[in-house]
C-alpha cells in the first residue's frame, strides 16, 4: 500500500539527498583534490549521457559568423563531436566573439606572453567555474593575420578558430616538435619535420623543426585540461 506519508517520505528522501549533494558539491569545489574528483565525476556523467554534442553561438558581423561556420563545418574537432550552431546565446555550450584589439588588454597584463619583449598578441578562451568556455577572436589578428606565425590570413583563421575551440572543448596545450616522444614519428615527415599539433601556441610561430599547421591532429585530443577552473588559455 502506497500512503501519503511514504510518498511524503521519498519526496523528503530525493530533497535530502539532493542537498546533500550539493553541500558535497561546493565542499569538493574549494579544494584542489576535491576539483580533481568534481572534474571525474563531470567526464563520466558526460561519457554517460554522450555530451559530445557542442553548440556555439557567435557575436560579430556576419563575415565572420560565416568563416567561423565555414571553418568549424570541416574541423577535424567533427571526428569526435557533434558541432552545430544555435542562434541562442544563453544555450550555446561555446560562444566565440570577434573583440576588437582594446578590449583584449585585459587578457595581456603578464610578461611572460611577450617572450623577447615583443609584443605578439593572441586570442584567448576563458574558463571559470560557473560559466561556459567564452573564446575572444583578437580582431587585429583577425583581418591582418600574424606573420610571425608562419600561416597565411586563411590558415591562421583557420588555425585560431581550431585552437580556441579546442580549449572550449576542454584540451589543452599540446608541445611540438622535437618535444615529442618517438612515438609520434607518424606526425615527422620525410625531412624529419614535424606537424604542430592546433593546440600547439602557434600564434607567435613554431619551434626549430616544427611545421605551421592550422588542422586539428589525432594528437590533440591526446591533453585534457586538468581543471576546468583555469582563467585564461
Ligand atoms: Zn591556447
């Protein structure tokens, strides 16, 4: 027999755990043990209910939302997610701005990203705890290119949309050339040069022996990003 009061029970039951949970939760959150366990927990609930479908929306005139469509509907990122655009801000698991050069100061305040003391700005992903992966397009880069790179205007377009979508899709830098471990002698060429994986920093150019490479390789789904709480990428 089902009584009023065992239903009371079971909807107190499912209350308590749920606070319960959550106290967890927020407890876990404020250590760096507890993060580690609160990102597991996230990566299988995710594997669970195959979160591997990624929507993005993007601000910014329409030549751009198109060459961001354009390069994401080809991006190798495909082989492992469902990408797909949405006209809604609010719902989207990525947003990508294109951000005019000013506004990028605030993500440019530390030495150590102008090696040599140049000043070679790049686009940037940011992550926080609460909020979802928000990707900023230097604008500058954007319409001139970076030289310094070694891509052309379309590659490197193509380059920063695969690199900072990547971040948003939760991997993290990647090392190239002969940084790598003799086990990727499939990424080597006939001249022993190797690809860069895209979510190698290529903006301010490539190691000795390194090759440019704006396409997404198998070795970059290879680096997880250990903590979502990172600020910026
Ligand atoms: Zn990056």
């Amino acid at each position: 027999m089902i009584s009023i009061a065992n239903i009371t029970n079971v909807v107190l039951f499912i209350l308590l755990t749920y606070i319960l949970i959550y106290v967890l939760i927020y407890i876990l959150d404020k250590s760096r043990i507890g993060r580690a366990i609160n990102d597991l927990i996230n990566n299988i609930i995710n594997l669970i209910i195959g979160s591997n479908e990624v929507t993005y929306y993007t601000h910014g005139d329409i030549a751009f939302k198109n060459e961001v469509n354009s390069i994401l509907s080809k991006s190798g990122w495909l082989k492992k997610y469902k990408i797909t655009e949405t006209n809604d801000p609010d719902g989207a698991t990525i947003v990508i701005n294109l951000t005019e050069r000013n506004d990028m100061d605030i993500f440019h305040t530390k030495p150590q990203y102008y090696p040599n003391g140049k000043q070679i700005r790049f686009s940037v992903t940011t992550q926080s705890s609460n909020e979802k992966p928000e990707i900023f397009i230097d604008k500058d880069n954007w319409m001139n290119g970076v030289p310094e790179s070694g891509l052309t205007l379309s590659q490197y377009r193509e380059y920063v949309i695969n690199h900072e979508f990547g971040h948003g899709l939760g991997y993290d830098h990647q090392k190239c050339a002969g940084m790598n471990k003799p086990e990727d002698d499939k990424y080597y060429n006939s001249n022993k040069q190797v690809l860069c994986p895209v979510m190698y920093q290529m903006t301010r150019g490539v190691p000795s022996g390194g090759i440019p490479n704006y396409k997404v390789t198998d070795k970059d789904f290879t680096e997880r990003i250990r903590s979502r709480y990172l600020g910026i990428l």
